[in-house]
C-alpha cells in the first residue's frame, strides 16, 4: 500500500483537488490539467455529480491517476472502489474508515491533523497521510514537529496552499506532494476556460517536479 501510494505521488508534485458542480465540465477539466502536465487528480464527494464525473473521468483519460477525495464514511469508500478508484483521500479519520481501508484492494490516504490522529493511523500500518487542514493546523512548522516522534510518516498537504507557499511544504523531506484547490479556480471552471486552466496547471508542474 505505502508502495503504491508512493507510485502515484512520485508522478506529481501537485495533485489538484476538484469538486464538479456540473457533470459535463468534468472531461474538459480533467484533461485540461492533464494535458497541462498534472496527471494525479483528486475530484471529491462533495457534489451530487461526483461519482458520475469520476467515471466519466476514468473513461475517457485512464491514463490519469485518480483519487476520489472527501470519503466520508466506508460506504462512501466503497462506491469510490467501483467507480474506478486508484486511491482515496478522506478529509480527517475514523477507526471505522481505518479498519475498512486495510481490507481494500484500493489505498487510503488518510486525513490527520495532530499527532494522536497519526498514531491511531500508524498502529493500523498506515505511513502515508493526508496533512489537513494544513495551514489551519500548524502548516510547515506542524510537520517538522511530526518528525520528530514519526520520522518515517510522509505527507501530501492540502488546506491553503497555492503557488506562494507550495514551496516550502516540497522543501520538508516528509512532504510527497502538495494538493489544493488553486488550480481549478472557480472564476475559470464557470466561464469554461479549459486553456486557462491548462495554464494553471502547466505553470504548476513546471515549477514544482520531481
Ligand atoms: C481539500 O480537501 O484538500 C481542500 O478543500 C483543499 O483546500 P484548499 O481549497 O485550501 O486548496
């Protein structure tokens, strides 16, 4: 599992985190981040039109690693395995959703924010980890404290970052990739500018790569 969580983020620095209010915009907007170098996408539970959107998605770019975001509950977990999840993000944890994580074929980057929330994760044999809210809970100097008790656990942050501080997340050694909502801005999404958006992204993956 860590190994597999671990391909799919070597693959992105940035990992854009989406949610689709109309199902049609999701091909075009999927592709117009992939094409513009970012090829993990996370695209969340928190519209009626997600699970179609992933499908959608999947169909037409299966080259694209997708994660299905904001897995709330493990029936949530599931209805993600069958539409073709390649790894699930939850916002916080729940023994519940850590207990159903370990039986999937599908992995879970599971959402902490304090060290406690890392141990429970950790004696379940989770290493890799969702930090949010990253800004919120303590952001860089946050992490560098987890380290220190947990050297080995690696991070992909989300909450708050963008083009300005998405560096000095990718400078901590335990940080795999950053993920956020800045490359989908709202203002684009509604007026369909999918060059613009490819914009956003190629601009992301040129400045943040492996
Ligand atoms: C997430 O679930 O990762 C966040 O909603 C992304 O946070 P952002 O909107 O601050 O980028």
């Amino acid at each position: 599992r860590t190994t597999e969580l671990d391909s799919i983020c070597l693959k992105a620095e940035v990992i854009p985190v989406i949610a689709i209010q109309r199902v049609e915009d999701a091909v075009p907007l999927a592709r117009a981040l992939y094409d513009g170098g970012l090829t993990v996408l996370e695209i969340t539970l928190r519209t009626d039109c997600a699970l179609e959107a992933i499908k959608r998605i999947n169909e037409a770019l299966p080259q694209a690693s997708i994660g299905v975001g904001t897995v709330l509950t493990p029936a949530q977990y599931r209805q993600a395995e069958e539409v073709g999840a390649d790894f699930i993000v939850t916002p916080g944890t729940t023994e519940a959703l850590y207990r159903y994580g370990v039986t999937s074929p599908v992995p879970m980057l599971p959402g902490v924010a304090t060290v406690s929330e890392l141990m429970t994760g950790w004696q379940y044999g989770y290493r890799r980890f969702k930090f949010f809210p990253a800004e919120a809970s303590g952001g860089v100097k946050a992490l560098k404290a987890f380290a220190g008790p947990l050297p080995d656990a690696r991070f992909c942050p989300t909450g708050g970052i963008n083009l300005d501080n998405a560096e000095d997340y990718l400078a901590l050694k335990s940080v795999m990739c950053v993920g956020g909502s800045w490359l989908t801005p709202k203002s684009l999404v509604e007026a369909e500018d999918w060059s613009g958006i490819r914009q956003l992204a190629r601009e992301a993956a040129t400045r943040f790569h492996h």
